[in-house]
C-alpha cells in the first residue's frame, strides 16, 4: 500500500490522502479504524473523511456502498489495482489528534489512514507532498525521500510533524539515541532538560534491563494556551503543553511528568499488553479489565522513577502523589466500581465525568495499587524486591515475545517475587470496592509517611459539603453524601445567589464562613427558577485536603528509614 498526503488548501483544513492498494476479487473492503490506542474510546474517525472516492487502475470511477460507518464494500471485479482519494478534516489538535493548517501538517496516521485485511501485514510506503523548506519529526525509515513502515500496525504507530519551525536536540542513553522535537513557540532550555531526561531515562532503564528500540523521538507541540496530554507510541510520544511562557518555568514539571510517564509506556503498554490488546483490532471497542495495569501503575512508576533519578526532590514527589490521593478521596465512585470494572467501560463514558459516582479512574486508582503492591512486595521480601521487578519479568517473558498477559498473569507474577500471596489486594481493590483509607496509612506508615488531612480550604467544600465550579459564577458540581446541602435538596448544576438574602458575587465561601455556626437560608438559581434552600450545618468536615507528611527524624524508626531508603531509591 501508498499513502499519499497532499497539502493544496491549508487554510480548510482537509488534508487530501490518496491511497494505492490492491484489489480482491469482485468485491474490496476497506476500514477506517475506530480508535486509537492509548484513547480506549472510539473515536469514529471517519465522521473527518469527505470528498471519497475508489477508481480502477485505468483511472475509471468504481460503485461502492458503506455496509457500517466506518467499512465500505468497494466493486471490484476485473480490477487490479484501486486508487481510493478522500480528504480529511484536520482541525484539533492533541496528543492523538491530526492537525493541518499554513504552519504544520501534524499526523497520527490511525486518525486518517484506511486499510484493507489483505494488506495490512505488507510493507507500506508514505510520500508527503510538503514544501521543500519544512523538516519532519517522525520515527519511520526513510528512502528514497519516502517513508516506509514494515505493516499497518507499524505505520499508525508512527506519528509525524511536518514544519519549518521545528527545533531538536538529542541525548544518548545506552545504545539509544533520543530525540527531542519541539514544534511552536517556545524558548528551551536543552542544558537542563537534557540533564533531567537522561537521569530519569537511564533509571528506566536500570529497572527494565533493555530498551525495545535503538531510537526513540519526543515530538512535542507547544501551544499558546493551556494544554497537557500525552500518547504514547513504540519508538516516540507526542506530548502537547501550553502556555508557552510556563513550559520552562511553572509547568516544568508538567513536562518532565507526561515525558517519564510516557517513556514508561514503551515497556509496559507497547510492549506489556492485555491479551486483549494483542494485536490490536482497530474495527471495533477492545475491551479489557487491565486498565489499571497499563494506566494505573504507568502513571505510579512515572512520577517514581522521576523521584528515584533525582529529577524530583520529596516534595514535589508528595505534591504528585497527593494529587491523586485527593482525586481518589473526593470520588465516591470507589464505593461503587472497580477499577477493573471502570477499565472495561472507558469505551463508554472513561475519559468524560459520566454519571455522579459511577466510577473510578484507572490512572489514579490504578496508581495507588500499584503502590500497594510496590509495598506488599518490599515488606514480603525485606526489601529485596519490589514492582520493577515484576514488570521486568513481565517485559522479558510477555512484552519481547508479542504476548498478552490476562490479570491472572499478572498477579502469578507479583506473587511470584512477593513470595507470598495477595489474593485480598485484587479481591478488595482491584476487583472490589472496599475502601483504600486503612490500607493506604499502613503501607506510607511503612515509610515513615502520615497521610495528613485538613478541611478543605473552600468553605462550602469543607463544612457544607459542596464543590464549586467558581467562586465567580458558583455552581454546585459535586455533593457528599449526607453532607448539609445534599440534605437541603441541593442538586448539582444550582447556581448559589446569594446567603440568608445577602447577594453573592464573587464571594461564596466568604460569606459562608461569616455566616459560619448558623442556620443558613441559600438561594440557588435552577433551571430559571429560584429556590431557598434551608442549610443547617454541623461541626463536621465533608471535603478535605489530603497531604502526606514524613515523619521527624525523632518519631521515625530505623527500621521505617531504611524502608524508605529501600523504596525510593
């Protein structure tokens, strides 16, 4: 097959594709794919493609019928060869998206490209129609001033950048070369980035023992505006950040997180997968109960191994890991889902809010078991062992080989290094709903590490029980249960007006605290209509913030500091 990007309007944003293939008889089907991975979502791609058409190899127009919205039946009969041309609309862009305007032509070629069963384990070539003075940041090999990919899973894995204002760099760790590209306005400080990228890239390495590839390339989009996301692919990741001006200052370590986490995902994800992942079949939702494998503990072993190389001191390793313990905290989905469950349904609603306590996330649940596990592990074994062990296992004996593992494999694993059984983490965690809290204190108390609480510094939050959007325009957008307002008949989506007939503007939690101790008759605006709603509060706390603490010197036994040296190090 020959894919074929041409750029003849920018400024419509259609990027126009012509594919050459061969024909099967009297009948070719041709499949646009339905997500993307590292998104377990369908994304319906082909709702961007207009203008299509199939021809003969004579040039002749041929009849074809779509028989779902995303397959058509072409007419092939006495026909060799197809040409099928149809452009694409390329107007977002993310870390998975395809984007065309007079600037850059950005691709994920599995948001774009079709396929046909035939040929999809064939060699591929791709030919880019592009001015003269734009460089491409792409991890495929070039011949002949054209790319080419070994099969379909190949190319769709490999996204590109074509653009004259593209900046790079590189480092070498090992036998890998790895390249930075930077693509928008930005002012990189390579010094630092390069000294930071290798610390965290060489204890990535230290706990795999190998790397998958001998090259490896960074394509990051900078934007304008505020952005983070990342997706990962075998030999390189997009990443977008924004604003600009924070990328080296403020949000530095924004960029040094989705980097680790991603860099991570090239053993586990890329190469570790869910048996249902293995292969990938891009026609349909591929359904797995491992989310919190592949998620969960990347997001857990990325900010740790930034810890671990230095890159992160302490303090900013808490600020990491209290953000989840404050997402996992506020979320009363736990009571309710797995977080195996909830993998299973991102294809619904996992990447959305979705319904109020419905689920969890399988980023930020799936991180705290895997650092239950990483602790199970370390005190089963007095130290020795811990979870890169058991991804490294994994990576040598599934992830090299091309083979999927199930959660059986995966806890077989665990127990194996563990020495010992943890049948009660995938029943009351994994599996279960059982409530994290107990467990979460004795593994960081193992550490010498207090989880800390204090109310939450919204008024509203922490004494009536209510998130809101905005102390500006103030709407209710989460409630606890049984807290005073959700007792009040409170609904999510009222917007508070005012306090005991003061007027509220801009100063919601302000005039809650003045107020603080007495019965309170709240106006919120719903639906067009006002309501009084009468709250009467209580001494207790709903809505907290989550901190984590280590323990003084004077409080912290020998036993937990050589626990945390074991840990973290």
């Amino acid at each position: 097959m020959k894919y074929t990007f041409h750029i003849n309007k920018p400024q419509l944003q259609y990027i126009d594709i012509s594919v050459e293939l061969k024909a099967t008889g009297k009948e070719t089907v041709l499949y646009f794919p339905a997500w993307r991975p590292g998104r377990y979502e369908l994304g319906d791609f082909v709702k961007n493609v207009n203008h299509f058409e199939v021809f003969n190899e004579k040039g002749e127009p041929l009849n074809y019928h779509k028989t779902n919205k995303n397959t058509w039946s072409v007419n092939s009969a006495g026909s060799t060869r197809l040409l099928v041309k149809y452009s694409y609309y390329a107007a977002e862009l993310n870390a998975g998206s395809t984007f065309l305007d007079e600037p850059q032509l950005y691709v994920n070629p599995v948001n774009c490209c079709l396929f046909t069963d035939e040929e999809y384990n064939e060699p591929i070539t791709v030919q880019l129609n592009i001015p003269e003075e734009w460089e491409v940041a792409h991890s495929l090999k070039v011949e002949n001033n054209t790319f080419k990919a070994q099969n379909y899973d190949e190319l769709v894995d490999a996204p590109f950048i074509c653009s004259s204002n593209l900046q790079k760099n590189k480092f070498v760790v090992d036998n890998t070369t790895f390249y930075i590209w930077f693509n928008g306005l930005v002012k990189p400080d390579w010094d630092k980035m390069i000294k930071d990228f290798t610390a965290f890239t060489k204890r990535q390495f230290q706990a795999f023992g190998s790397f998958p590839t001998t090259e490896y390339h960074y394509l990051i989009q900078i934007l304008p505006y505020k952005a983070y996301h990342g997706v990962e692919h075998s030999q390189s990741t997009v990443i977008t950040l924004g604003p600009s001006y924070a990328i080296f200052e403020e949000y530095y370590t924004e960029l040094l997180g989705v980097s680790s986490h991603e860099l991570y995902h090239t053993w586990n994800v890329k190469a570790i997968r869910p048996i249902e992942w293995t292969p990938y079949d891009f026609k349909k939702e591929n359904y797995s109960r491992l989310g919190y494998i592949a998620e969960g503990v990347t997001t857990y072993m990325g900010d740790l191994m930034l810890f671990k190389s230095g890159v992160f001191d302490k303090k900013q390793y808490f600020i990491e890991m209290e953000a989840q313990l404050q997402k996992h905290f506020d979320n009363f989905g736990r009571l309710n889902y797995s977080v195996a469950d909830s993998s299973f349904d991102t294809w619904i609603d996992g990447y959305v809010a979705g319904a109020p306590g419905r689920k969890v996330s399988i980023y930020t649940e799936g991180c705290l078991i895997a650092f239950m596990t990483d602790i199970h592990i370390l005190r089963s074994t007095g130290n020795t062992k811990n979870l890169d062990d058991v991804m490294r296992n994994l990576y040598e004996k599934y992830g090299v080989r091309q083979i999927g593992i199930t959660e059986e494999i995966y806890q077989n694993e665990i127990e194996k290094v563990a020495g010992k059984s943890l049948q009660n983490i995938f029943d009351n965690y994994v599996n279960g709903t059982k409530d994290y809290e107990k467990e979460l204190k004795e593994c960081f108390q193992y550490l010498g590490i207090e989880i800390d609480t204090n109310p939450s510094e919204s008024e509203f939050a922490a004494y009536l029980g209510a998130k809101l959007e905005s102390n500006q325009e103030p709407r209710i957008v989460a409630l606890y249960p049984g807290s005073p307002l959700e007792k009040a008949k409170a609904m999510l989506q009222d917007k508070i007006v005012a306090i005991n007939n003061i007027e509220v503007k801009g100063d919601a939690d302000r005039w809650a605290r003045f107020f603080k101790g007495e019965q309170k008759e709240i106006t919120i605006s719903r639906g067009g209509k006002f309501f009084q709603l009468k709250v009467k509060e209580k001494e207790e706390v709903y809505y907290k913030r989550y901190s984590l603490l280590q323990l003084p010197e004077n409080q912290c036994t020998e036993e937990q500091k050589q626990n945390f040296i074991a840990w973290s190090k």
